[in-house]
C-alpha cells in the first residue's frame, strides 16, 4: 500500500526525537522564527510539506531549460521516496544524514523520504566540512562532490552514499575505491524529483563488468527513457510526472534500463564543422590538469568556433605533454586563466559567467 502524503512515518525521527504531525509543524514554525539560515530553510519547507496543498513549489536547476518556479505534486514525491528506498533496500528505523540545502529538490527529498519511510534523520548545516558526529553510523547520504572530499575521512560512517549535482573527478572516484561505503554516481533534476537513475562507482561485484561500471546510468523501476531528434534524453516517469520530460543532455542509449552520459546540447562546441562534447575532452585531461578547468569555445574567423581551455589558476602555462592525450583537432587553440571559477550554490561552475570575466 502506498503511503499518503500527509502521513508521517511512525518509525520517524527528526535529530532523535519523534514527532506527530501536528508536533512536527510546530517544530517548522519554531525554526522558521528562532533558527539559523538553513533551519529556517528547513522549516520553511516543512511547512509547506505539512500544508493543506497537494504540491509544493520549487526551482529548476536549468537543466531542462531556462530556470523556473514549479509546481511539484506531494504524492509525486511520495513515490520517488519509495523508489529510492527499493533501490538502496533502506528500511524502517535506518539511520541517515541529511547535509544539504533544502532550498533545493535534493534537500527537500532527504526530509520527505525520511518523513515517509520511517528514517531516523540527522540534520546538519550544509558546507564543504560538516559538523556530524563520528560516534555515529548512517546507513544513507546524499552529498555533493565537494563534501565528499571535504569529509572523506569520515565517509567510512556510511554505508551508502548517493553524489549528485556536479560531476565528480577522476581523482575523487579514484580515492573512493578504498572505501568500505557503497557510492554512487545520480542523474536527475527537479522535474524529475531528483535522481531517475543512479551509476555504481566503487565496490563492484567481480561479475560486473568494466563498461557497466564506468559508463552506465541504471534506471529507477517505472522509468522509461528513449532519444529525440537531437540525440538528448528523453524520460518518461508518469509516478513523478505527467509530462514527458525532455533533457539537453545528449546519451548513448545502450538498453531500454541504461544510458551513457556524453554532455549538454547547449555545450556543444561546432569548430571548423566538427562538433565537440567539451566535457569528453575534459574526461582526457582532468588525470594530468591539477586545477579545476573547463573547455569552451571563442569566436575564430577561419573555424567560426575554436576550442579554448579555462583554467582556475594565476597563470595560463601547462606543459605540453597535458595534451598528448588529445587528437591535434582536440587540443584547445588557447588557454585562459581566473582566479576564481562563478559556480553555483552545489559546486556546478557557471561556464558562461565564468568565460564572461575573461572577455
């Protein structure tokens, strides 16, 4: 039986104390008044969740288009709670931290899963360091890249964690392979309410084989994808929407269940008639460019478009050899220096106000 919106789970707890419905929206009016910027956030969305209303409103990530204010319905979320909690086999009384913004669709479904499955949730100020016990052990997470580097010798106190929001390096998958806790790559968006598909990044079985491990996003069940005419994402999940959700990421579809990323249409970068993925060439160098970097394009009067590399440094030098790894119509024409990348509130650089300070 599929639980209903306005139920709070019995098994519930919030920082270790339980709460009845009525007593849990006293505690979001509470923090909406006394508490500090993101309990406030916290409250605020509590309240809402706790409402009359059969939807909450939210922003777009961009991903799907320009940013927007949607209407999400409650029961939508309900069921993408119960997805997550199938896939991860989490259950009632399971323990979990929860350290991200709930301004966002990624924070606010830490709180509705654990207020529907039964979890017991900790809440901690969101940051690249966080403040949570390590006398404690949690069975989920959900985090940024930059939160698993920051706290990573801690992550051993999780059993499983899900990253989302920004590409995680090759040096961060790297590092995660020493790791007892089960991590996962997530693909989603707030249409999509959060991930509707989830890649396996560490600790595979000896069966699974190397492709499957690397390149491959698994649906959530009803979920079904295809292309358009663009080769972009199509997603059809009429549990979390009634529309079909047309994305700007480009894929390579490998069954009905599984997809690979290539990058975003809107990135795409057309130089003397070729077109390029900036985040493939970014894949080839991120092992040998200790900065954060990205590739984008500037206008050339005999390519129309050339390849130039952003580099977050004082100084625009790389040897050479960076680029052995490239095709010669790969290797950016120039490289740029910022001091300090624009990026947004999850750790995502804004590539094009980013490139707007060099011009």
């Amino acid at each position: 039986m599929i639980p209903n919106y306005n139920k709070v789970h019995n098994k519930f707890k919030l920082n270790n104390s339980n709460y009845t419905h009525q007593e849990l929206n006293d505690v979001a009016c509470s923090l909406i008044k006394e508490g500090k910027p993101f309990e406030k956030a916290l409250g605020d969305f509590l309240a809402d969740w706790l409402d009359s209303k059969d939807f909450i409103k939210t922003k777009t990530s961009g991903t799907t288009g320009k940013p927007k204010t949607i209407k999400i319905k409650k029961q939508a979320m309900v069921h993408s709670a119960i997805a997550t909690g199938n896939y991860f086999d989490l259950k009632p009384g399971d323990k979990v931290l929860h350290c991200l913004p709930t301004e966002f669709i990624a924070g606010k479904m830490m709180l509705v899963r654990a207020i529907i499955l039964g979890w017991q949730i900790d809440v901690v100020e969101p940051g690249t360091v966080l403040n949570f016990s390590t006398k404690k052990h949690y069975d989920f997470c959900a985090m940024i890249p930059m939160q698993v580097q920051g706290n990573f010798k801690r992550l051993g106190l999780i059993k499983k964690l899900i990253v989302g929001g920004a590409p995680m390096s090759p040096e961060l998958i790297e590092q995660i392979q020493s790791l007892n806790t089960k991590v996962y790559a997530t693909y989603g968006m707030t249409e999509t309410i959060t991930h509707i598909a989830v890649k396996q990044l560490n600790n595979f079985e000896k069966s699974t084989s190397t492709t499957d491990q690397e390149l491959f996003y698994k649906t959530l069940p009803n979920v079904t994808i295809s292309q358009d005419d663009r080769d972009c994402l199509v997603i059809e999940a009429p549990q979390l929407s009634k529309e079909i959700i047309m994305t700007n990421d480009v894929v390579k579809l490998h069954s009905e269940t599984s997809f690979e990323w290539l990058g975003r249409i809107d990135n795409v970068i057309n130089s003397g008639g070729i077109k390029f993925f900036p985040e493939q060439i970014e894949d080839k160098l991120k092992a040998k460019i200790s900065n954060r970097f990205f590739i984008t394009s500037e206008a050339d009067e005999i390519l129309g478009d050339r390849l130039i590399l952003i580099l977050e440094a004082e100084s625009n030098t790389l040897p050479a050899s960076v680029f052995e790894s490239l095709e010669a119509y790969e290797k950016p024409k120039k490289i740029y220096a910022v001091s300090k990348f624009i990026e947004t509130t999850s750790g995502k650089i804004q590539r094009l106000k980013t490139l707007s300070i060099i011009k």
